[in-house]
C-alpha cells in the first residue's frame, strides 16, 4: 500500500510537470522552453498542422493526429492565439523519474515485511514470556491439565503449597503421578463433588491446611487452583470458640440472673413472714408492759419495775416501728401491694411538706425553705409520696449540721415535674454513693450509733418513685451536701387530652 500511494504521487507530479511545460511553452511560443526540460514539443496551427517538432517521427507540414503521438508518450496540450502545444515524454522517462521513489517505497516494504515476520515469528515466546512471571507471583497455585489428566502447565506455588519436587511438574506429567508425588502425612476431605467442581480440603500432620479446587476449561481440560487456608481455619476455630465462651456467658448470665431473682423474692417473703412473726410477739409485750404498769391486779411494789415497764415498752415500740417500715418495703419492692393514682396539686403537697417539718428542722438549728408558688398537679399514691419525701427529708435533717440549710423546689414541664431537694450537710464520697440506694446501707458506718434507722430511706424512696412512673437521682460530694432530684409524671385532666387530641 505504501508503494502504491508513491508511485501514484509520482505519476501525479510527473503529469503535472509536463502540464506546467506545455502551458509555459504556450505562453513563450518558444520551444525552447520545454526542451530545456527534458520534454520534447510539437507546434500546430488551428487546423492541426504541424509548424514545427523536436520528434524525428513528426514532420512540419503533417497533419497532428492521434496516430502520430504513440501511446508509448505521456502527453500534455495547452492552447495558443496561433493554435496548440503538445508537450510529450516517453514512458522511460517516467520510469527514471519514478525509480528513486520506488527504490525508496521497495526498501520500506521490504523492512516492513521483514519486521512483520519477525513479530509473527516472536509473538508467542514474547506473550509466554511477559505471562510468565504474573502467574509465578500468584499466591496460588495453578495447573492447567488435559481432559485425560495430563500436566500442560503449572506454576511454582503449585509446587511450593503441594510440596512436590520441581522435576515431577514437567509438561505430560500424569495426574496420578502428580498426586503420588505429594510428600508428608495427609487426610483428605471431600467438600464438593458435582459434574463441573470438585473441591479437596488437604490437611497436614503441622496443622496446615490447603484446598484443592478442580473446574473445567472453556478450551478443553481443567485446571486446578491450590489455596492455603491455614490462617483462615485458625480465625474459624478462634470465632467457634469465642461464640461458644459467648453462648456459656449467655447461660451463666440468665441462670444467675434466675437465682438473684428467686433470691429476691425469697428474701422479700422471708422478711414479710419474719416481720408478721415478730410484729404479733411484740404486741403482746406492749400489752403486758402497760398491764403492768397500771397495776390493774395489784401494786408492783418497787418503783424502778414502772421504770423498766417504760423501757420495755419504748424499745417495743421501736422494734415494732422497725419491722412495719420492713415489711412495707417488702411489700412494694416484690410488687404485692399496688399504689394507688390520683391527682395531687403541687402547692398542697409543698405547704403539707413543709408545716410536717418546719418544726423538726427548727428545732435541729437548720433553716428549711420550701417554694412559695408551683404550678400543676402530680399523679400518684399522696400516701406513699409523703413517705417518699419524708424519708428524703430525714435523711437530710441527719446529716446536716446545726446551722445548716435544706432547700426544696420543684420545676415543672409538659410531661412532668421535677422535686429537688438540697442539703448543705456532710455529703457522701463516690463509694458510698453507688451503694446507697441498696436497702439496709447507711451513709457512715457510725450513723448506726447516732441516728435512728436502718438504712431504709433511701431505697424506699427510689422505690416509691418508680412504682409513680418517675425516678430518682442522687448528687453528693464529701463536705458540700447532697442533692437528690425526683421526677414525676404530672397529672393531665381528660379535658386537656381530648383538646390535645383535637389539635
């Protein structure tokens, strides 16, 4: 192709050069203007007859045919004012001015047909060769085999993972042969075996582990893929084990949580029996001391009798207060006794709060402020919630000091209320905090010797506040005071429902 478009460029050029002759000797009527050339010219007047020629075979006087000009000439006309000019050259000629481009054009070829071949010839060694270290650098192995088990190819991770001498991989290679060559103890396990796959897991006597897995070819045969799996079934044996420590954890968690829960209410209907038990002995002791000590069947004689008579009928009394306060804690943590739920208007509950303890707090040389105006109704049990406080209150008058402070507020919302009730007393480190609202734990294990109570307040209080739907939280540090803060629903009439509901 490349020849053919030169010698047609050449013609070309050649035909134009003969062209431009004619039209120049036309216009200088001079013949010596393409004869210096190298073209030869003939000169005829309007009725073709010949006025001069360079040809041997074109004579003046003859008339200009196309027989006289032999087709062996390349040929051009251009007209004149006196008649025509043909500018003519023979077909060597052509070929002289054609011979250093085909020269040239052959010589190309001729490189080209030669580089062609030599690419044809080194095509397949060159692909072999480039293809060749991206299989090597594979991290797994691959064998290429005939449809009757012949090695085609294979490449040295497949020798590497099988552990099979280099020297047994050679082109032809029997698949049987191959696999005998494998070398160390190894257990073999089937995982798929269909009409186009069939997987191998390999197992080594050193704990490693590969797969072999065979797949037909497009092109005929089949290739095996060998991987090591050796890391992977140790992730799958460390993710067995982690999930069956979980399952364990699982099952020892429901089965403790079981026992605290039976423990539970063992322990709630053990201090409801006890409670009951004592509270009927204890009655009767009350009864015989204020028997006695009204000498109903005769004078006691000594006077320190009535003295032991009040004793004993004091510490009664205590210990029945004790064990009632028990038993009602017992009641409402196993869930036995149902609050009631009715509205409670927040100002009522606050001046109630604070006429109950302004004089106690008085009378410990704490001031005690309570807020002058709250807005709403709470919903709960007006009983248990004044025992809630109460509790609260005398947990604060304990700790804190003469000259002391106790604030009580509250802040309302759309969903709720909050009651805060602040204390300037002793407060409480971190430890102690985390187990006061355990029941039977006191702030100081010296409260026990100066303060009354056994370490109920606290755990019923949170008790009370989440059987009303609320909660309670406790805020305290060591030497500033405590703060314990108690949410609870508000009350919302069936009026502002049925508007809310219409909105």
């Amino acid at each position: 192709m490349f020849t053919a478009y030169e010698v047609y460029r050449a013609v070309a050029a050649f035909h134009e050069r003969l062209g431009l002759a004619a039209a120049l000797t036309a216009a200088e009527a001079g013949i010596s203007a393409a004869t210096g050339r190298g073209f030869d010219v003939i000169v005829t007047d309007p009725d073709d007859i010949v006025l001069s020629s360079t040809l041997d075979a074109v004579v003046p006087g003859a008339i200009l045919s196309a027989d006289t000009v032999t087709p062996a000439l390349a040929r051009a006309e251009a007209e004149t004012e006196t008649g025509r000019v043909v500018v003519t050259a023979p077909y060597t000629t052509l070929l002289g001015a054609l011979a250093p481009k085909l020269g040239f054009a052959g010589a190309l070829a001729l490189l080209s047909v030669l580089l062609a071949s030599r690419g044809q010839t080194d095509a397949r060694p060159r692909a072999h060769s480039a293809f060749e270290p991206v299989v090597d650098a594979v991290p797994h192995g691959l064998a290429r085999w005939t449809a009757d088990g012949q090695l085609v190819c294979a490449n040295a991770a497949f020798a590497h993972l099988l552990r099979i001498e280099a020297e047994a991989l050679v082109p032809g290679a029997d698949y049987a042969l191959v696999s005998r060559a494998m070398t160390g103890k190894i257990s073999a396990r089937p995982v798929v075996e269909t009409e186009h796959r069939r997987l191998v897991e390999l197992a080594r006597s050193d704990g490693s582990v590969i797969t072999l897995d065979e797949r037909p070819c497009t092109g005929g045969g089949f290739v095996t893929v060998v991987s090591d799996i050796t890391e992977r079934k140790a992730a799958d044996r460390m993710l067995s084990a982690v999930r069956n420590e979980q399952r364990l954890l699982a099952r020892q968690y429901h089965e403790e949580k079981i026992r605290a829960e039976a423990a539970s209410r063992a322990k709630s209907a053990f201090l409801a029996h006890l409670s009951h038990d004592i509270r009927t002995p204890l009655n009767h002791i009350i009864g015989f001391a204020d028997l006695m000590r009204l000498e109903a069947f005769g004078p006691l004689g000594d006077d320190n009798y009535r003295t032991y008579l009040g004793d004993i009928k004091t510490s009664g009394e205590k210990l029945l207060e004790r064990f009632a306060a028990i038993l009602e804690f017992a009641e409402l943590e196993s869930g036995c006794k149902a609050l009631e739920c009715e509205p409670l208007p927040l100002s009522a509950f606050f001046s109630d709060t604070r006429a109950r303890y302004a004089k106690q707090a008085a009378r410990a040389g704490i001031r005690f402020q309570v807020a002058s105006r709250v807005e709403g109704e709470i919903r709960g049990d007006r009983h248990y919630l004044d025992l809630m406080v109460g509790h609260l209150i005398d947990n604060a008058i304990r700790h804190t000091p003469r000259g002391g402070e106790i604030r009580m507020a509250a802040w309302t919302a759309d969903d709720g209320v909050v009651i805060e009730l602040t204390d300037t007393g002793t407060g409480m480190p971190p430890e102690t905090l985390s187990q006061l609202s355990q029941p039977f734990v006191l702030a100081d294990a010296s409260a026990t010797k100066s303060h009354e109570g056994v370490g109920l307040g606290i755990a019923m209080a949170r008790t009370i506040a989440e059987l009303s739907g609320g909660r309670l939280a406790i805020d305290s540090m060591e030497g500033v005071g405590t703060t314990v803060a108690i949410c609870l629903p508000l009350h919302i009439a069936s009026d502002s429902l049925t508007s809310r509901a219409a909105a």
